[in-house]
C-alpha cells in the first residue's frame, strides 16, 4: 500500500521513494516560476516600449497651455518652451494635452486658469474621441488631479485646468471593454493616468501599440482611471530622460516648469 501512494522515482542520497505530494508541489513551483518569467518577461517588453513621467501636482507646477500672451496658439514644444523662459522659468516636461480641431482650437473642454475657453462636448460621433466612454483629465484649485468620464464631470468653480479626450483607457481599475488583446490597430499613443498614491502619471509609446496593451501598462502601476489623450502626432519633452522632441502642430499641450536658478 505504500506503493500505491507513491511515484516511483528514487532519492538517490537516501534510496527512498520521493511520496506523490511533492512531486506535485514542487511541480506547482515549477509552473509557477515558469508564469512569473513570462509575466516579467512581457512586463519588460510593455515597459520598454512606454516613456513614462510621474508628477506630484502638490509640489510641482504642472499647467495646461494653449495660446501665448500675444493670443498667438504655441503649436510646438520648442515655442512653448521660448514662452515660459519670457517668464523665467525653464520646462522640464511637456506632452500634447488631447485632440483639436483644424484650426487648432481643443476638441472638447478645455479650461484653463479656471476659465471654460471650450465647452464640454456630449455629443456622439466617430473617431476616438467619441469612442464612449470618452473622459476629462482635470485639476483642481487645490491641485489635486482626477480622470472622470465625462457623463460624471462637473464644473463646480473649483477646476484650474481640465482637458477632454477620448476614450477612456481604464475605468475603475478594468481595461475598456472595446479594447481587444490581440487588435492590429497600431499607433503611436500618449495619456494619462492617476496613481495610487494620486500621483498623475504621463506616458508615451515609443513605438506602435495597441489600445488594449497600452491601458495595460496604466493598469499595471494600479491606475483606477486612465484617458487617451492622443495617436500619431505624439511627442514628449523630457530631458531628463534624453528625449527631447521640441517639434509638434498641436493645440492644448501639458507642461511641467520650475522656476529659473
């Protein structure tokens, strides 16, 4: 009968039969290391594709921009940047804040300075923008960030900046059901997310992905909400990271500065 409990593989140290439990267990080890590489392993792979910017907006001066002080709309990183050096202060980060029109005027909300320079859009259409659930990105005048979609957006005076996109990447910590694992449907994309610890945190591919594998990567760091923010006319501003792309044709663009030393 002991036998029977048995597989029949010998300790070569001992001469005893190794019993059928820990075969088992030390198969379950085994298969559970195996899931563990291939989950870092395709992590790796995600995160090296994104270039990410976390920002502390309790501590550092993160603005939405759009037109200079002569009415003139800043299209570039290399303008935006000429713009807020007139002011003493020198950009440490920017990224394109959502889609526009043809004239460069911001598809959907766009508040800034706590003033409503374009109206919330509800309206149904086509493209991403209007892929539903499509969402606002917003601070408020005590700096605290949010990502809501924009049927729960409400302007209750206390938004210093906010910019509307489409859609939503996570919601309530799950991918948009639309997205599919395995779509084909590649682009350059950037967005943003709030953290756990209600940080916002701003990321770019560098090279072409999907929809769903880039709400993964916002799922991953344990964003509950994440929205798109744009496809191919993409760029980041980041030196600290040595990428430094100062072309660009946008409208709202996102920007980070500290004052001059």
């Amino acid at each position: 009968m002991e036998v029977l409990n048995s597989i029949n593989i010998t300790n070569k140290s001992t001469n005893k039969l190794i019993p059928k439990r820990k075969i088992i267990l030390l198969s379950f080890f085994v298969l559970l290391t195996a899931g563990l590489i291939a989950f870092a392993v395709n992590k790796n792979a995600i995160d090296d594709q994104i270039l990410s910017y976390t920002v502390d907006t309790k501590t550092q001066n993160l603005q939405l921009f759009w037109k200079d002080e002569k009415g003139e709309i800043l299209k570039s990183f290399q303008n935006l940047k000429q713009y807020v050096e007139r002011k003493n202060l020198t950009l440490t980060f920017a990224m394109n804040g959502g889609m526009f029109n043809k004239d460069f005027s911001p598809q959907g909300l766009f508040i800034q300075n706590k003033q409503t320079l374009a109206a919330l859009d509800t309206a149904d259409g086509n493209g991403n923008f209007y892929m539903k659930p499509n969402g606002v990105f917003y601070i408020t005048t005590n700096n605290t960030p949010f990502i809501c979609k924009t049927t729960d957006f409400k302007d209750n005076r206390k938004v210093k900046y906010a910019t509307q996109s489409g859609p939503m990447l996570v919601i309530d910590g799950q991918i948009h059901s639309a997205f599919k694992e395995g779509s084909p449907n590649l682009n350059i994309r950037n967005g943003v997310g709030i953290l756990p610890d209600n940080k916002v945190v701003f990321a770019m591919s560098k090279t072409e992905i999907n929809f769903y594998y880039f709400a993964k990567y916002f799922q991953s760091l344990g964003c509950k909400s994440a929205l798109y923010l744009d496809g191919f006319v993409s760029r980041t501003y980041l030196p600290e990271k040595s990428w430094v792309q100062t072309d660009g044709n946008f409208g709202v663009m996102i920007g980070v500065t500290t004052k001059k030393k």
